[in-house]
C-alpha cells in the first residue's frame, strides 16, 4: 500500500536537492513521476524546482485554489512529488492523503515545519497530522547545533520578529537556527 511521505526540515537543510535525487531515481528505472511547486516560489523562475547546489527541473505548479483531485485525476504516474508543502492548505492535504490511499500511488512532500516566528504552517501542521511517513531531514545552526527554527532578517542582516508569515521572493533573507538562538 501506498503512503503519503512528508520530509521535513529547517531551511537550507537540502529538501529541493533531496526531492529531485528521488525524481532521478524513479527516471533512471525508468519510471515517471509528477514534480509540483508552489506558485509562491519563484526564486528560480515560475514553476522551478531548484536546489542551492544547482539542480533544478521544471514542475507543475499549485496555488491555494488548486484542487488536487482534479489535478491528479489523469495522472500516470509512479510517485507524486511535492515541494514547498508548507504552502498547502489543510484541505488539499487531506485530498492527497484520500489520493494516495484510493490510487495506491505515494505522494512524497518536502518543506518546513514553522515560520520565522515559530508558528505551523497549516499545511506543515496537516501533513505532520495526516502523512503516513514522516522524516525529518537535519542541518545545522551557525554555533553548530542541530537546526529545527528559522529566522527571517532584514536587508542589513538584523532579525525580523513581525510581519506576514510569507515573503514572497525573500529566500535569502531566511536562516536555520537551533532552538536556542531562535530565542536569543
């Protein structure tokens, strides 16, 4: 039986690396499979899944409205690939939970737990509820310690406490943090 996977981590832990090695992997058994992002990431162009060390491939993108079962209905595929999963909805969380478990085909989503403020992101908070499998994917802190938060800076490098949970096009403005410099 097939299963819903959530990878998660803090940022710069390897997700995107991670979710396109699996993609090669299916590819070089000769299998397909569908990669989809957000549309709220466009750090490397609309509707890219890239990596820091330079991978990327193109993906199928997902916005708040997208509809997974209409999305996925006519999908021939071995495995769904989901990145930034923190920007799923509950319900299209649920709906790729029902699609795995009535299609026999695993979904694997990557992405964060928390915000810069150490708050869920709802569809974190639902794949941590729903996924059949989860892991957690590590990365350290500057002080060397295990990184589990992320903080969010300013242009001058001084952290920033408020503001929206997402900021469009501000990846570099994000750092991992263990939980003890996340609270100092």
């Amino acid at each position: 039986m097939s299963s819903l996977h959530y990878r998660y981590s803090a940022m710069n832990a390897g997700k995107s690396t991670y979710l396109l090695q699996v993609a090669h992997n299916y590819k070089e058994n000769g299998m397909e499979v569908l990669l989809l992002t957000s549309a709220l990431d466009e750090r490397d162009g609309f509707g890219m899944i890239s990596s820091r060390i330079g991978l990327k491939r193109s993906a199928t993108t997902y916005s708040a409205d997208t509809d997974f079962f209409v999305l996925l209905k006519d999908a021939n595929v071995a495995c769904v690939l989901v990145d930034e999963a923190q920007f799923l909805s509950v319900e299209q969380v649920h709906q790729l939970h029902e699609w795995v478990h009535t299609r026999n085909i695993p979904v694997m989503c990557f992405g964060i737990r928390s915000d810069f403020q150490g708050n869920p992101f709802p569809g974190s908070a639902a794949l941590l509820a729903l996924a059949d499998n989860l892991e957690e994917i590590k990365t350290i802190c500057r002080c060397g310690k295990k990184a589990t938060m992320n903080i969010r800076t300013d242009e001058n490098g001084v952290r920033v406490r408020e503001g929206d949970q997402v900021m469009i096009g501000g990846n570099s403005r994000y750092r991992q943090v263990c939980a003890r410099c996340f609270y100092n």
